[in-house]
C-alpha cells in the first residue's frame, strides 16, 4: 500500500482545522484495538471498521512478501 494514504500521528486531531496529514477532510473517526483484534490481525484475519454508518475499512497486516 502507498504511503500517502497511512500515516502515523502523536494523536488525533480535528480534520476541519488542519489539512495533514492528507489534505482538507471533513469528519473522522477514531478506533482503538484490543489484543483481541491485534491477534485476529496477526492470525491473517481482516478487521472491518464502519466509518460514519456509510463507508466501510478494512484493516490487514502486511506480509513481508507485499512490501515493496
């Protein structure tokens, strides 16, 4: 995956009032990870996050055969 579209940041911040990390957004969403998920993830599990009641994310590991 390119790496204009993750980045890693201190926190969260109000996307209305910034443009970075990925220029001007309009809401956003914060989701936490329990060991439960981190060990789905890990098993090669695919989390599936409901953003806004609209839009759905998907949340994979890399396997260092995908790295680029």
């Amino acid at each position: 995956m390119a790496d204009e579209y993750i980045a890693i940041v201190e926190g969260t911040f109000e996307p209305e009032e910034t443009e970075l990390p990925f220029g001007k957004r309009w809401g956003g969403e914060l989701f936490r990870l329990s060991p439960e998920h981190l060990a789905a993830l890990q098993s090669g599990k695919t989390l599936a996050l409901d953003v806004m009641s609209e839009y759905v994310t998907f949340i994979a590991l890399e396997k260092p055969n995908d790295a680029k």
